[in-house]
C-alpha cells in the first residue's frame, strides 16, 4: 500500500510541473510538438526517480529544468531541427 501511495505522490508533484516544463520546452524549442515530446520525456525520467516526491519544490524544479534542457537537445537533433 505504501507503493500506491508513493506513486500516486510522485504523479502529483509530475502534475504540478507539467505546464511549466512544456513552457520551458517550448521556449527553447520554439515547435509545439517537440516541446511536448521533449516535456514528456523529461517528465517520465523524472519520474522513475526514486523519492521525487519527498525532495523540495526548488530543487524538483531544478532537476527538471536541467532535464529539459537535455531532451529538448535529444528530440531537436532527432528531428534535425537546429535548436
């Protein structure tokens, strides 16, 4: 039960930064549909993240700012997009 429960906290503090990351990925991208990509992507990795969660607002913020940048370098040069 204590799974359960840790998934559904880590789901609710993905939640919260999911318009934020498509923002930022959409300023770097300038493409809708590689920001959306490359939010989900980064929003999934930080989810597997153990204790995601329980860490601070700042510093989740943090991570997945530094993981957008990642994946919205990924998904441009997958798309042979210059970013």
């Amino acid at each position: 039960m204590q799974a359960a429960a840790s998934l559904d906290e880590t789901v609710e503090a993905l939640r919260e930064l999911e318009t934020w990351s498509y923002q930022l990925a959409f300023y770097i991208l300038q493409d809708e549909r590689l920001a959306a990509e490359a939010g989900k992507q980064a929003l999934l990795a930080m989810g597997s993240e153990q204790a995601f969660h329980l860490q601070p607002e700042a510093e989740r913020r943090d991570k997945v700012k530094k993981m957008i940048m990642r994946k919205a370098l990924i998904v441009s040069a997958s798309s042979g997009r210059r970013s």
